[in-house]
C-alpha cells in the first residue's frame, strides 16, 4: 500500500495555508507514489510536524525551523521512490 503523509499544524498560529501549499507541492510531485496528504489540525500550540504512516519525518520544534520545500521533497524521495529524479529540486539544501 502507499504511504500517507500526515501534516500536523497548528491552527491558532494560522499554519494552515503553509501546510496546505507543503501538501500540493508532495501530491503533485509525488502524485503515482502517495496514498494521500492528510492535514492535520494540532491540539499542541505551535505544532508543525510531518510524518509517514506514522514516522517522524520533520519537527519545527526540535529543527527550530519550516523545512525548505526542496528538502521536504528530498526526505520524502528518500522514503518513498529512492530513485525518482526530482530535478531542481535534487540540489543540495544548505
């Protein structure tokens, strides 16, 4: 079965719409490789957190930082199509 991404955000710091564009750019790059992307609204303030079926992927809090798109794009690649050509995207994220 494809994996499922889950991006847990939260609502009162207004990280919806971060979380929904993070969403459209994994679904679209990845569109034959994922179940779906969940979005997630935390009870926690201040959480914003993606995993895979249940897998830490990236924590704001311990990162003390938004992942770059290019290195969300990467660390999913990783996981789920280790060989897929990202293009632009496969550039080193400093």
């Amino acid at each position: 079965m494809k994996p499922t991404i889950i991006i847990e955000y939260c609502p009162k710091c207004k990280w919806l719409l971060r979380a929904a564009y993070m969403a459209q750019e994994l679904l679209t790059t990845f569109e034959d490789d994922l179940f779906g992307v969940t979005l997630q609204p935390s009870e926690i303030a201040g959480r914003y957190s993606i995993s895979i079926d249940g897998n830490l992927l990236f924590d704001r809090k311990r990162q003390e930082r938004f992942p770059e798109i290019k290195e969300l794009k990467q660390l999913v690649r990783d996981l789920v199509s280790p060989d897929k050509d990202l293009g632009h995207s496969d550039k080193i994220v400093k």
